[in-house]
C-alpha cells in the first residue's frame, strides 16, 4: 500500500511539472492562431548592415501572449522562412522587457488587419528566434519597439517619410548606386532584386507622421532620485521609485508641430515636463511663429481617473514622440490632435481627443473618442472603426461607427469568443446591426 501511494505520488508530481511548464510556455508565447504554412509564398526580406530588415509576407500566424506578460506578434510567410513580427512584449521576455509599438499595435487592431491571410509589410530590427512554437518552425524574428521609425503596414499602405529616410541611410548608401533600372525599388532599398514589391511611398496621406522633439532636462536632480513616499499601518515610512531602469527623461518638456489645415498657419503644441512624476502635461498651444499662449490643454483634467490622468508617460522603449499626432477625426477637413494616454498589456490603443473648432480656433477636449479603443477613420465614408482585444485567443470585439449630424452613432458590431478559456477552443462570430435604432443580433457562427 505505501509502494502504490508513493507511485501515486510521483505520478502527481509529473503532472504538475507539466502544467507548470506548460503555463510558462503559455506565459512566454500566449496563443497562436493560424494555419500551416504554404511553402509558396510570395515574401521578399531585404536586410540592411545597420541590423535592420525590411518584409513583405502573408500572415500565417498569431501569437497572443502580451496579455499575460508574455509577446504579442504576427507569424508571417517570407522567402520559405516564418518571422515573428513582435510588436509588444512584457515583463516575461527579458531580451526585451516590456515594451508597444503603437504604430503597429493600433494598425493591426483595425478593421482585422493583420489577419490570417492578409498580406503586410514591415520594418524593424532582426532578432533572434525565439524557439520553435506550435506548429512554427520560427526561423527568425523582428522587434519593433526600438525606434519609432519600424512600423507594420498592409501591403499597398504608404510608408512614412521617416521611415523611408532611415532605410535610406548612410549605412545602406550602397542602394543608391546600383541597379538605377529598377527606379524607387532600389532607391528605397526594398529589392535590388524585383519592382513588384511593395512600393514605399513617402506619402502621408493615410499615416499622420508626428514631427515631435523631446528638449534637454537642464535640472540637476537625477531621474533615479525621483520617488514618493507612504506611511504604512504600523507608523513606519516606505519610499518608491516612480521612474523604471532606463526610462527616458522628459522633464524638459516636448514641442510637437502640426499642419491643422492649408489656409492656418503651423500649430505649435508645447507638453510641459512634470518635474515630480517625469510626464508631460499640460500642453500650451501657439499659433504660426507666434509664442503667445492660446490655449492650454490639461491632459490631467480631461482624463480624471482613467488613461492619461496623469499626463503622457514615457513608456518603454517605444518614444513619446511617436505617441502624439493628428487626425481629421469628425470630417470637417481640419486635422484634430491625438495624444495616445495608454497601450495596454493586450496591445490595446487608448488615445485623447482635441477637435479643433474653427469658429474659435480652439481644440475641444472629446471624450466619447478619448473613450474608444484604437479608433480608425475612414474619411470616404465617414465611419470610425473599433478594436478591442479582450484576452486570449481570439477574443475580441469590432465596432463600427457612422458620423451623423455631429454624433458617432454605433451601427456594427462584430463579437469573437473562444470556448475552453481560450485556449485551442472553438470560435463563436456574433454579428449585430443597426436595424430600426436597435443593435440586433443577425447572425452567429463556430468554427472548429
């Protein structure tokens, strides 16, 4: 009897190892939904002496582990190879730490972008492969949380000025000089190869670039200085750190200058540096060359209790320049300010809102768009779309707005769930409609 109760108890102990290993291997690369590669695929790498690479590949794969401290990517087909497109990571990945590219997490958010199938384009730093994963054999990886020059994009979506400037680097003057045939292709080192890949245009019309510059603390206290201080229950006094290993000081303030409209003069956006919590608010706004004060935004205030109460702040690795832009976002041809106050750990895009009023010439504080997750404008049809990834798997919710005398009036609705925790469960679609001012469920599906 005791024999039998000891086999029993080693049996129990190697389940238990098992699930442990299997919650880290969860923790370290979440859940990945796709399919099994199609060897003949249509990908082009190009990779650059400066460490960095360029991509074009179909989405075979995704992997959603940032929700649970581990990496959120794309898998995607190029040149008989599978790259993961890492675009936010946490805690768990110590090669990274954590880290969001909000460029690249708001993109795939929309509209399903970055779904099975579709076809994207990226450029970023190579990494090192993670490990094999599910039925991936990773052969490389891209990490896009190191300049906020890396973005993911569709395949036809143009590609930012800043982009196209640092792929056209001193590094990678080479490019240049060779093969002049094949035009913009080898001017802006896509392929020295093929001018079928995917152009880079410089155009901005879709991707709003921010022309942001952080500015020089000239205090004298150290960064790492800064904490705050509790009393705990029994009397004693606790300080902690407010800032983290390597955050960047933006108590010097930033500028950020924007285009509002063809017949305005430039827009400047000055962000006020927090000296005591290292953020930025609130932010003083000029007009053309004038340094006469305007307006004053106070992300504090327009934010109180959520996202951005406390102002921008730094997040890691990816800058805070990049988290600040425009967008015509109620359709009257001006350009509107957005500030992102928040990504979080399931890559999902929180921003604040200032329409700019031409009757006053004033940026009027939104809170309904302050409040969607990673909205996305379609000025052809005056729509917004919503993404909101819930947690594991493919568990998320699509929203459609239409923009009617003033008001976005929700008239879409799309609902994905995963059965079994989401983890390798069947999927549940929900579509909703707009029908006689009533959302209405209209159809609902599972697949496998």
């Amino acid at each position: 009897m005791i024999r039998k109760r000891a086999v029993a108890a080693v049996v129990i102990i190697i389940i238990l190892a098992l699930v442990v290993v299997s919650g880290i291997i969860w923790i370290r690369y979440g859940h990945s939904n796709g399919v099994p590669p199609n060897t003949a695929d249509q990908g082009r790498i190009k990779f650059w002496d400066d460490g960095t690479a360029y991509v074009t590949g179909e989405v075979i794969g995704q992997i959603h582990g940032c929700e649970v401290d581990g990496m959120c990517a794309l898998v995607v087909r190029a040149q008989g190879q599978n790259i993961e497109l890492v675009y936010a990571a946490g805690m768990a990945i110590p090669s990274t730490g954590r880290c969001t590219n909000f460029q690249a997490a708001e993109w795939i958010g929309k509209n399903g972008n970055g779904k099975i199938g579709a076809i994207v384009q990226a450029y970023g730093a190579m990494g090192k492969p993670s490990s094999p994963y599910g039925q991936y054999s990773i052969s490389d990886s891209m990490d896009f949380c190191g300049s906020p020059n890396y973005f993911i994009l569709g395949e036809n979506d143009p590609v930012p000025q800043s982009a196209s400037s640092a792929m056209v680097s001193s590094t990678n003057q080479e490019l240049l000089n060779t093969n002049s045939a094949n035009g913009n292709a080898i001017k802006l080192g896509i392929d020295a190869e093929s001018t079928t890949s995917a152009p880079l245009s410089t155009s901005t019309a879709s991707v709003k670039i921010s022309s942001c510059t952080l500015l020089p603390y000239t205090g004298n206290m150290p960064l790492s200085a800064l904490s705050y201080t509790s009393t705990l229950p029994d009397g004693s006094v606790t300080s902690t750190p407010i800032t983290y290993p390597g955050e960047p000081d933006v108590r010097g303030g930033m500028i950020c200058k924007f285009s509002i409209a063809q017949n305005l003069p430039i827009f400047t956006f000055h962000f006020i540096g927090d000296q005591k919590w290292n953020t930025l608010n609130p932010i003083e706004v000029a007009e053309g060359s004038s340094t006469n004060v305007i307006q004053t935004l106070d992300l504090t205030a327009d934010n109180s209790g959520g996202p951005g109460s406390l102002g921008l702040e730094p997040d890691p690795i990816q800058s805070v320049e990049n988290a600040v832009g425009t967008v015509d976002a109620n359709f009257d041809g001006y350009q509107d300010l957005r500030v992102v106050t928040q990504v979080s750990a399931t890559a999902n895009v929180i921003a604040s809102f200032y329409l700019y009023d031409p009757a006053t010439n004033r940026f009027i504080y939104n809170s309904f768009l302050s409040n969607l997750p990673a909205p996305s404008f379609n000025a052809d049809t005056k729509s917004v779309g919503t993404f909101w990834h819930i947690g594991p798997g493919s568990n998320d919710e699509e929203g459609e707005y239409q923009y009617q005398n003033g008001q976005y009036v929700l008239t879409k609705k799309t609902v994905h769930s995963t059965s079994s925790g989401g983890i390798d469960g069947s999927v549940t679609t929900q579509e909703y409609k707009l029908i006689n001012g009533n959302m209405q469920l209209i159809s609902s599906t599972t697949t496998p």
